[in-house]
C-alpha cells in the first residue's frame, strides 16, 4: 500500500475541487477526522496496517462530495474502488475501507473496530472545545444548501442528533463522551 501517495492524490484533489460554500465538509473536516483517526487507532492498539486503512478511508470518507452534496458516500466508494488499486491496495483492502465509509452514512451502525474508530473519528468534534464553532459551521452549510431551519429548529436538531449519537470506542468514550454530554446541556438551556 503506497499510502503516501493515496492520501496525496485526495487531499490534491479535495483541495482544488471541492465547492468553497463546503463551510463544515471542507478538506478542513477531512483533515480534521483524519487526525482523529490516528489518535483513536494509536489508543485502540491497532497494528500498522489496520491503521493505514483506517487512516486512508478517514481521507476518502468525504470524496463524494466532490460530486454530489446528499449520498455521497457511494460515490466515495465507486472513487475509493477505482483509484486505490492504482496505489497497490489489494481487494480486500479496499473492500474493508469501503465497508469503513459506508459507516459513515446517518444511521449506519458500526461493527468492527476500525469502522467504530472511523465513526468516533467523524464526530470527534461533538466532544471538544471547539464543537461549537464546527456546528456554526455545518448550520451555515446546511443553509447554503437549501435546508431551511430556524436557529431555534437547529438547537432543537442538535439536541435530537446528540441524544441518538454514540460514541463506540473505549477511547472516545472516556475523552469525549464528558464534553458531548455538557454540550448538549449547553444547547438545552438555550433562550431564543
């Protein structure tokens, strides 16, 4: 696996490709999730390869949106079966990374471990310091693109959003969960 040049490739293109009105799905996000999923493997123990794979399908998790804004996750698969063999990933590894992205779809459940780093890894700004300015960033994109909420209609959907999400690995639990919890109290109290 020439991982140096995967992860060349998408951020190259993400870079120059993606729509600029991407306020919250930016190549800012991917790279954000991709160190997520770096620190999460190291602390899950995975091995060398799991992590590259991991690691990888953090980086190409969000390519479709380079051609459409809602499913885009098929289409990050159709990319990631096309271009990965090309930097010797081998069937197998990229049918795991796929299965990995797939996760990444709303309402899609985790299994196994590396597709429970990848969903921790997606929202691993829900238990952080800055969730606020990324949620501001996501409510602004949503608005770009024709989902009309009111500030109050979005509280209310981040609240609904963060009761059903779970975190799944041992990690995240204990680092982020705490954050997470007290943020939705945040937006619990909220007058408007």
């Amino acid at each position: 696996m020439d991982f140096r040049s995967a992860k060349q490739y998408i951020l190259d293109r993400l870079e120059k490709e993606l729509q600029p009105n991407l306020y919250y799905h930016g190549i800012h996000h991917t790279l954000d999730v991709y160190e997520a999923s770096i620190r999460i493997a190291e602390l899950e123990g995975l091995s060398q390869d799991e992590k590259i794979l991991v690691n990888t399908a953090a980086l190409y998790h969000d390519s479709g949106f380079l051609f459409k804004y809602e499913h885009n996750e098929e289409l990050a698969v159709e990319l990631v079966g096309e271009m990965l063999p090309q930097f010797g990933y081998n069937k197998e590894q990229v049918q795991i990374i796929c299965n990995i992205i797939l996760t990444t779809r709303v309402k899609a459940r985790p299994y196994t471990l590396l597709e429970k780093i990848m969903c921790d890894a997606d929202y691993d700004y829900l238990g952080r310091d800055d969730v606020e300015r990324i949620a501001d960033s996501l409510y602004r994109e949503l608005l770009e693109y024709n989902f009309q909420l009111s500030p109050p209609e979005w509280n209310e959907l981040q609240i609904r959003f963060l009761n059903k999400h779970q975190y799944y690995t041992e990690s995240s639990l204990q680092i982020r969960r705490p954050k997470k919890l007290a943020y939705i109290e945040q937006l619990k109290s909220r007058k408007f």
